[in-house]
C-alpha cells in the first residue's frame, strides 16, 4: 500500500463538467488532487465554460484554483491556454472524448501529461501515462499507445480518503435487507432516478427504506423530491449527502450508474444493481456484469421500472448473493487507487 508518498511541484488538472457530461471527471479528480496534495504537493484546475456551479464550488471549497476557459472545447486555443496556465507543469486531462491533436498539443508544451480514460482506442495517445480505472481494461485496448505507462483496472480507482476508512469497519446486518441507497451521478441526464423511484414503489411490502442522491448538477432534482414527497413512500431524496461512504455504509444494496460511484460502493461492500447512464460507461458495465460482479441491466432509456423493480426484489431476498457481491467488491478495490496514480505521476 503506496503510504508516505512524496509529491513535489504542481500538476494541472483539466476536467470538465456540465449538465451533458456531469461532474463525475471532476469528482474522481479531486480525489488525485487530494493525494497529490497529501504529499506535498499544489493543485491547479483548468476547465472549459460554462461550467456546472456545483463543479465549480466543489473545486474551489477543496482549496484548488480554477482557470476557466471561454474557448470551444478542444480547440487549438484551449490547448494553448491550457498548456499556458500549466506553464510546463505535469497536466492531468479527464477529460471526455479529447482528440488526439488536443493531446498532441498539451504533451508538446507540458512537462509530463497523463491521461484518465474510460474507453480505450487506437492510438497515438501523445501521453506519458493513461489510467483506465474500470473492470476489464487491458494494454489491447490501447494500441500505439506509445511509451506511455499504462494503469489499469479498479487497482487505480480513484477514491477520497474516506472510502478506505469506512471498508476497515464490520458490514453488521441485522435481520432481513431493507435498505436502498440510489445515486446516477451528479447530472442524470436521463432522469433514471424517477424510474428507479417507480420501481421502488412497486415492491412488495413496505419494510424496505430508500434514500435517493440526486446530484446537485441535476435539474430536475427539486421535482424527484417532490415525487417521492407525494408519493408516500419511505423514500428520502437529498441533494447533497454529508458522506457517500456513510450512505454507501448504511446501505443493503445500491442502485448506480456506471461511473466512479461503482467502485465506492465496492469499497465499503455494498452490493450494487448497475445501469449505464452514457455510452462511454457500457463496456466497463457489461464486464462487471459478465463476471458477475454486479446485477447489469442495461442502458438508461432502455430499463423500464419493472424491471429494476425485479432485480431489486430479488436481491434483497438473496442474503447468499448479497454476501458474494459484497466479498467480491470489497476483494476488488481498496480503497487506495489515487496514492497509486499520485505516486506514479512522482515518478514521471
């Protein structure tokens, strides 16, 4: 386990977020940049505007300064202002579906440039360093990727702190499973969590508790509070919870997007019933699904409640099953993933 990991100097940072992509690239992000800074190093932030507000505070509140862009996306000038700013620092780029020339750009000016990633494809990836954090990335998926060094898997998921402190405690489970913990991410585009608050009133009985997060980036988060409200049911919604370990904690089994809540989830040792809310998420999915690492459903759009609400009913009544998936998770990620990355980065 990478403890005591010295960092010196400062890495830029560049992560988008708006209501299209969500702020997840900046919340896995600030978990680097939290390591980074716990040895001993600085933190800048560049982004392109607009930017979601909940972004931009979260950045902010962390400590970090934020250079905001007023230039197209991925445009030569971004590259240079980017570059600019980082004023030959190691630049960090999650950054959805940036081209190769984008990248191209920033290597030719920045000291050392890593790239977080989620997909794959063919290369040149102009990079000294890609991380692919999700379940069945492997080296094939990045051919010509130069001589960048490759970090792959849930090894190098990028988790705060507190993830890694909360799996060191006992899951103590008393009686029959009733707890429901919902997350899709800070935007949700697709409003999947009106559909999994549908399903959660189509259960039987009504032992069971929900608690809804709905992202402070998501639009439509004041209209789920007030279905649920009419609704009747045991179902909570909130905006922003005090922490996602603890819900993760508290929690019997989670329904998720495909994203970096997945691997909170596994941390503590919440079993997790999972749906692909973006196209970049579906191949991590389905291996987790294949390997039977979670319930998969499919793609949002394409899950209706009733079908949620089958995969809900009988995983909570599967105590064996519950018991797999949580071992499973737990095995899969530690917790320490961001000291991994930060420590590579050191050694670039």
């Amino acid at each position: 386990m990478p403890n005591g990991v010295v960092t010196r100097g400062t890495i830029v940072i560049r992560a988008d977020a708006d209501e299209t992509i969500g702020i997840g690239h900046v919340g896995r992000t600030l978990a680097l940049a939290e390591a980074w800074r716990r040895g001993g190093g600085r933190v800048r932030y560049v982004a392109a505007a607009p930017m979601a507000a909940r972004a931009t505070d979260w950045i902010r509140s962390a400590g970090h300064d934020l250079g905001l862009l007023d230039v197209a996306r991925y445009s030569e000038q971004d590259a240079h202002r980017t570059a600019a700013i980082a004023g030959g620092a190691t630049i960090v780029v999650d950054a959805f579906g940036s081209p190769l020339a984008y990248r191209s750009e920033l290597r030719a000016r920045a000291r050392r440039l890593a790239i977080i990633d989620d997909v794959g494809g063919p290369g040149p990836w102009c990079a000294d360093l890609i991380v692919n954090q999700n379940h069945g990335a492997t080296a094939d998926r990045y051919p010509g990727h130069d001589t960048a060094s490759l970090l792959l898997g849930p090894r190098y998921a990028l988790l705060r702190p507190e993830f890694a402190r909360w799996r060191a405690l006992p899951r103590r489970r008393d009686g029959e499973a009733s707890r429901i913990a919902v997350s899709f991410g800070g935007a949700d585009p697709e409003d999947t969590a009106s559909e999994t608050l549908a399903a959660l009133l189509a259960l039987p009985g009504a032992r069971w508790r929900a608690i809804i997060a709905a992202g402070t980036a998501n639009p439509r988060a004041e209209m789920l509070k007030e279905k649920a409200r009419r609704s009747g049911g045991p179902i909570q919604v909130v905006r922003r919870p005090s922490s996602m370990a603890r819900l993760f904690a508290w929690a019997d089994v989670a329904v998720l997007a495909g994203g970096s809540t997945v691997w909170e989830a596994f941390c503590v040792g919440t079993p997790v019933i999972g749906i692909a809310i973006a196209d970049n998420q579906v191949p991590a999915s389905e291996a987790l699904g294949r390997d039977g690492l979670w319930r998969y459903l499919g793609r949002a759009g394409q899950v209706t409640q009733h079908v949620i609400a089958d995969a809900l009913g009988a995983l909570l009544a599967d105590s064996e099953e519950r018991q797999r998936l949580s071992r499973a998770g737990r095995a899969m990620v530690d917790g320490e993933g961001s000291l991994r990355i930060a420590e590579a980065i050191a050694r670039l």
